[in-house]
C-alpha cells in the first residue's frame, strides 16, 4: 500500500512524532530525515500491513460482541 496525501491533507503530526520517537525511539534527527513513507514502512514492521490497522467490519464487531459478551449485555440492549 502506497501512502498517498491529498494536496492539503492533514497529517497528524502529534501522533506521526509519538509513534516515531516513543515506540520506535528515533533520535529526532533520525525521525526528522524520513519520509512518511519510510515511517509508515516502519509501522508495518511493528504492527503488521495496512490492511492490518483497520477498524473491524460491523460483521466482524457484531461477532466478536457474541463471542465475548458484556455482564448484561442482552438487557442493555433491550
């Protein structure tokens, strides 16, 4: 997956700097030289590909609040 910002785009850059100096714990020289496309292959090492990252399906959502119910679940919802 090609990362590919619309011109004007947002980049969150509070969260870009954490998740480059905190958990992969660049020097800020280091972190400051990539490109974002470099940082995101860098996301893939950590936390697997991009399709990866992805909220659940509401399918999927739906599954897995069956398979691992709240206390009372089925009377909340009513």
């Amino acid at each position: 997956m090609k990362l590919k910002l619309p011109k004007g785009a947002f980049v969150p850059w509070q969260e870009v700097m954490a998740f480059g100096l905190g958990v992969l714990r660049l020097s800020s020289d280091t972190f400051w030289a990539m490109t974002l496309r470099e940082l995101e292959a860098a996301a893939s090492g950590v936390f697997g590909p991009p399709s990866l990252w992805a909220a659940p399906t509401r399918r999927e959502f739906t599954a897995l609040m069956k398979a691992y119910p709240d206390a009372n679940y089925e009377e909340k919802m009513k």
